[in-house]
C-alpha cells in the first residue's frame, strides 16, 4: 500500500498506516526523494504515529531517506514515535541521530518554520 | 493458552509474526511497553530469517515456572546457518552502519535467549519474556 | 480424582457413584435451609469473619452453599471460581483475612460429610460409597475457593504498591513545554521502570520540550538502573525533548563512566536550580533577577 503524501506549503508531510510492509518503506523512501525534487520543498515529514514497532530495517530506512533528503537540500523530522517503542528503540540499541524527531506533526511543523527561519537570517 | 505457530516466507510475514507475538503478550496481562518488545524481538528474529535463510517458521507458547508466567518464542529455518555464533552475540555490529544479525539487541528487548546454529544446519534461535 | 488435563473440571464418576453423586446432591438441595444453619452457627463460634454483620454472612452462606452444591452437580469449577474471585474482591476491603475464608469453607465442608454421616449411618458400605463419591470433590472445591481468594488477595495488594510508587514519585510541570522530574531514595529496576514510564507519558500529555530528571536525592544506582536511565534519556529524545539531569552524585557519575556512557554527551548541571535555568534557556525563556531588568 503507497503512504500518502500530502503538500503542505514548503513541506511534504507523508503520513505512515499501521501495516507498513518493508516494501512500503522502501516505496515511500524514494517517493519522497522524487518528489522533493520536483516540488522543491525544502523539508520532510515522516509521520510514524500508526507504527507500534520500529525494528532496525525500519529505522536504518528512516536514516537513508533522511540523508538522501539532505543531499537534495531539505530537512526531514521523524514525528510520532509512541513511547512504547521509543523505549524498544533504546534498549534494542537502534538510534536516530542525527535525525530530529518531535513528539508530533504541530511540533514537527513548528520545527521546520523555525529551521527555514534561521537559515534565511544566517 | 494454546500455543501457536506461522511460517516465515515473506516479508508480510514479519509482520504477522509479530502482531501474534503482541497479541498473546497482552493476552497473558504483559504490559503494552513490553509487548512492544517482544514484537520488535520478533520482528528481529523473523526479518533476518527471511533475508538470509529465505524459509522459516515461529513457534509461540506459554511458560510458567514457579508463579512466573511468561511467553516463549522459537525461531527456526533451514538455512545457511551461523559461522560464529559467539561473534554474532557480541555488541561490535550494533547502532550504525550494518547491524548484523541483531541479537545482542533483541537479548537486551527479551529476558532470555539461547541460539543453536551450524553452517549448513540451519538456525533455532528461542527467547523467553516473563512477566513482571 | 481430578482429570490432570484440566484441573477446573472434577473426574466424571463412575456409573453407580454417579447415581450416588445425584441422590447425595438431591439431599443436599432438600436439607438447604438447615445444613446452612448449622454452618453459619459454626463460623459463629470459629469467631470467623467478625468483620461482617450476621446479615452479610447469611447472604454470603446461601451464595457458597449454592456455587459448592452446583459445583458438585456439575462437575466444573469455573462457576466456582468466578464466585470465589468475586467474593474475595468484595470480602477483601473488609479486612477478611485467608485463614477465615479457608476456615469456613472447611466448617461447610464438614457440615455436609456430618450430614452424610446421619443420613447413611445405617448402611456404611453405602455411606462408603457416598463418601467416595463426596470427599475428592469436596476437597477440590476448597482448594479451589481458597486458591482463588489468595490471588486476589495478591493482586490487590500489588496494585496497592504500583499506586504508592506512582505517588511517591510526581512529575510535575512548572512551566510550559518544562517537566521536573525528582527522584528521591532508592531506586530499583522495577521503580527506575515506572518513573521512564511515567516521564514518556508525561512528555507526551505535556508536550514537553525539556525534561529536567533531578537526582540530587539518589545516593547510589546499580549498573541495570543507570543503564535505564540512559536509555530513558534517549527515549525522550525520540519523543522530541531534552533531558537535563542534575544533581550527579561523583559515585553515580563514577558508574555512569564503568557503564560507557561519555558523560559529556549527557546534558547535566549541578544542580535542580541550574537545571532549570539552562531548560528555560533552551526553551527561549528569558529570566531576570528582581532588581535587573534589561537595558532599555
């Protein structure tokens, strides 16, 4: 099943369901990268709230798309991890740095404005 | 409970794998954090089955010693088998860059884990949770 | 005479202690009203359940009476036990221990075989027979009642002490986006892992872009426990906020190091005051002293 991504002024916001197939990852992956090209949107979205499991494939996709984002100039943030598995994240040993994550869309949303803001005035 | 069991083929598999593994945590009164790592163990578990042994299966049964309740799962496939078993326990491929097989990780998710593997005699990897 | 398969359901019976078993329930029914008064009068002078108006332990006694001679009719426990969980969950509150609710069902028991005595005295190859038929099963059901007020007895008295841990141990909001989090005495893995699920609960409802986990009041962890709350330190960062910790004792720092955290990559200040002050730094608070203001 394709993620869903939506336009949403300088942003792509790509809203992640529950039964993710790796497939699906791998998909949405590079849709994003297609599509911020051609849009020239200058951040990413990842909405994870519907996973209830983040293992490493998963994450080290999340990694590869964030940094195939970057090399085409935008920034993504991951949103919407549950603490359920943020928790299973650390212990398992899987992190995401280097990667912003917020708690959620609004704060995602937030960070990006404030990001474009000082790199305009910088 | 009854025990259960499902064959690990394709990747959608992984994820039946470990929405049973979830359900039967919560079943058995585990709480949603630890549910939430005995999924991911298993999704651990079942993913490097099918990238490296492209066949496997699972087996979910309850355990209980003493007062202790607890759910045990069985990894099992027929394919190539671990080299080095003791190098594949040891931290040195975790966090980033290649990630191994995982198992350091998935013994820190779960309360227990035994692996029996040879090259050419395929992999059983078994993890127990209890429940606190 | 239990089936070892499954130890809700009693043995069936075998074809003439079957007949017996009917006869014997049959009995049991009829004699309803004074065998159960002859119980009550003997938990009265056990001097069992005195937490309990004499009302309460008639409508009790009729309600015991009933599961155990179903119990024995039907040969299944689950009704029993269902009773038993339910009626330990109401007797509990009440301050009625194990030892009166076993009591009294050994007390109903024996009223019962006295019974069977009376009525069968004259034939005792037939009173035999009853007996045979009566005891495994009677003997069953009171394991059964008693195990069942034990669990509940044990469940309840755990939920009290998950209740007393999440009150010992608030977060608390002071500003917007800002947690404090105190830590006080001991902490076990059990403990450390209610606090990380308290703080991740309270990072989300909160929305909170700062934590501030003070551990001034803490005087030791173990290994297991500062590895916890590393791993509660990058959690929260998954969740989008910050963990400052202050009061780092040197021992506690000291472990921190033999566990292979680089302290320097942890956020943490002296103390809560300092640790405040840098969260609201980061959060774009500005904070003056009363007598400063800034220059105009």
């Amino acid at each position: 099943m394709e993620v869903p991504i939506l336009k949403q002024g300088p942003y792509l916001i790509a809203t992640v369901q529950a039964a993710l197939t790796d497939a699906d990852l791998l998909g949405l992956r590079d849709a994003l990268v297609d599509r911020i090209g051609q849009a020239r949107s200058r951040g990413v979205i990842v909405d994870v709230t519907a996973l209830d499991v983040l293992d490493s494939f998963a994450t080290r996709t999340l990694r590869d798309l964030a940094h195939m984002i970057r090399l085409r100039g935008a920034e993504t943030v991951i949103v919407g991890i549950q603490p359920e598995v943020a928790f299973a994240m650390a212990q398992f040993g899987l992190t995401l740095e280097g990667i912003t994550t917020t708690l959620d869309l609004e704060e995602g949303l937030a960070y990006l404005d404030e990001s474009l803001k000082a790199k305009r005035i910088g | 409970m009854p025990d259960d069991r499902t064959v690990l083929r394709t990747e959608a598999d992984i994820v039946v794998a470990r929405q049973i593994g979830r359900a039967m945590a919560v079943q058995l009164g585990f709480s949603p954090g630890d549910a939430t790592l005995i999924a991911t163990a298993i999704s651990e578990l079942a993913r490097n089955v099918v990238q490296y042994a492209r066949q496997g299966e699972v087996l979910f049964t309850t355990v209980s010693i003493g007062g202790q309740q607890g759910i045990s799962v069985t990894v099992t496939d027929e394919g190539p088998g671990i080299d080095d078993v003791a190098a594949a326990l040891q931290d040195g491929f975790s966090t980033s860059g290649r990630l191994g097989l995982g198992l350091p990780g998935v013994r820190r998710l779960m309360d227990e884990l035994a692996i029996d593997s040879k090259p050419g005699h395929g992999t059983t990897v078994k993890v127990k949770k209890w429940k606190r | 005479m239990t089936t070892p398969q499954n130890p809700a359901v009693l043995a069936p019976p075998l074809e003439s202690t079957a007949a017996l078993l009917t006869e014997l329930i049959t009995h049991l029914r009829k004699s309803r009203t004074q065998l159960r008064e002859e119980w009550v009068q003997r938990i009265t002078e056990a001097e069992l359940l005195t937490a309990m108006t004499k009302d309460e332990i008639f409508a009790e006694a009729t309600s015991v009476y009933d599961s155990y001679v179903e119990a024995l009719e039907t040969g299944t426990l689950e009704a029993l036990q269902a009773y038993a969980r339910n009626l330990s969950e109401r007797i509990i509150p009440r301050g009625v221990e194990t030892h009166e609710v076993v009591g009294i069902v050994l007390l109903l028991r024996d009223v019962l075989a006295r019974s069977l005595f009376a009525k069968y005295r004259t034939d005792f190859s037939v009173l035999d027979r009853v007996l045979d038929a009566y005891e495994p099963a009677a003997n069953r059901i009171a394991i059964t009642v008693a195990v069942g007020f034990v669990q509940e007895r044990e469940r309840v008295i755990r939920e009290q002490q998950e209740a007393i841990r999440e009150l010992s141990t608030p977060v608390l909001q002071v500003r917007e986006r800002l947690l404090i989090l105190p830590i006080i005495g001991l902490i076990d893995p059990q403990r450390a892992r209610q606090l990380t699920e308290q703080l991740l609960r309270g990072i989300r409802t909160n929305r909170a872009k700062v934590v501030v986990i003070d551990i001034t009041g803490v005087a030791a962890m173990d290994a297991t426990v500062a590895n916890h709350l590393v791993l509660t330190v990058e959690s929260a960062r998954l969740l989008g906020a910050t963990v400052i910790v202050t009061g780092l004792s040197p021992e506690i720092a000291q472990t921190l190091v033999n566990i292979g955290v680089d302290l320097g990559k942890m956020n943490t200040v002296g103390d809560l005051q300092g640790g405040i002050e840098e969260a609201e730094r980061l959060l774009g608070y500005k904070v003056y002293p009363t007598r400063e203001t800034p220059a105009a």
